[in-house]
C-alpha cells in the first residue's frame, strides 16, 4: 500500500489492485503515517525509506548521472487495441502487461501504454542508483516530487524503482533504477 501511495495512486485505485476495501487501504495507510510520524500522503511520497527485505537496502551509492531514457510512458483509449496495434502492426516485442498497462521493448528503451483519459506521455530516466541521483537532481535546483519507490518485482526477484521530480514548466519526469536480489 504504502509503494502504491508512493507512486501517487488513490486509495481506489491500490484497493483494486490489492483486491481490498478502499477503507482497508485508509486503515492502513493511517496506520503508516502514524508510524512513521508523517503528516499526510504528500509527506509520505516524499519519504525515501526503504524496507529491510528489499534489494535496494543498503545499496552502494552509485553516482547521480542520467544513463539515458529508460521508459517512455503513453496513454491509450483502448488498451486491448493499442496492445495488438503496437505488437502486430509495429512489431515491437511485447514484453508483459499488468494493472492496466502494456509494456513493449524499443531497442533497449521500454514502452508503457496505459488506458486512460487525454494524450499524456511522461519520460522516465534510467539512472544506476536512484538515491543518489535523485539526491544531486535535488541539490542542482530539481523539485522532487515522489521520493525512490518500489514499482514492480520480478519473478527472479528484481526490483524496479521509481522517483520523480518536476521540470522547469512544472512537468514530473521519472527516474528508474532496478536492484538485484544479492544470491
């Protein structure tokens, strides 16, 4: 609940995706904030903890460098469609599709067509330690807006993590960075 606060959900939309009630995730996230002395949702999207289970626990800083686009983001009408568009018609290998979004590889750069409302892209980043980059974006000037946030685990145990800060127009602009599992 709380990565899912984290990454600017609503509380309906992490009850849909964690198949509980909307005052479940209220009772919850209540419960978080309290625990970690936070004032609001706002603070706790800022907040750059990490839990101890985690890959990303106690990793090595890694410098604070962009290493190039990592993601584009797009929105789409129809989900179904533009995921069969995108596969058959483009060719792009499709990589999974999960809560709403397909995801597709461009030569390295990954793709995410999520349905939703208006003609909205978003850049995201890679970056080899996200702390670390979101900390010197910070310090040069850069509005953070949602601190490093666990998005996604993988089935042999990688992590994706997400931050994101605003451009000079008011814009988010993501950072990603993954963490593997020591062993």
């Amino acid at each position: 609940m709380v990565e899912g606060v984290r990454h600017g959900l609503g509380d309906a939309d992490i009850a849909r995706r964690l198949g509980v009630s909307r005052d479940a995730v209220k009772f919850h996230i209540g419960n978080v904030l309290g625990k970690l002395d936070l004032e609001s949702r706002a603070a706790l999207r800022r907040w750059d903890g990490v839990r101890k289970d985690s890959a990303m626990s106690g990793s090595e800083a890694a410098g604070d460098l962009i290493a190039g686009i990592g993601q584009i983001a797009r929105s789409v009408t129809n989900l179904g469609a533009a995921e069969a568009w995108y596969r058959d018609v483009l060719g792009l290998p499709h990589l999974f599709t999960m809560s709403g979004m397909a995801f597709f590889d461009c030569g390295g750069v990954r793709l995410m067509l999520s349905e939703g409302e208006g003609n909205v892209s978003l850049i995201y980043f890679r970056v080899a330690d996200i702390k670390s980059a979101l900390a010197g974006l910070e310090k040069r000037g850069a509005e953070v807006i949602s601190a490093p946030h666990q998005i996604h685990v993988h089935e042999d145990g990688t992590e994706e993590w997400m931050a994101f800060i605003n451009d000079n127009e008011g814009r988010p602009i993501g950072l990603m960075a993954t963490a593997v599992p020591n062993g």
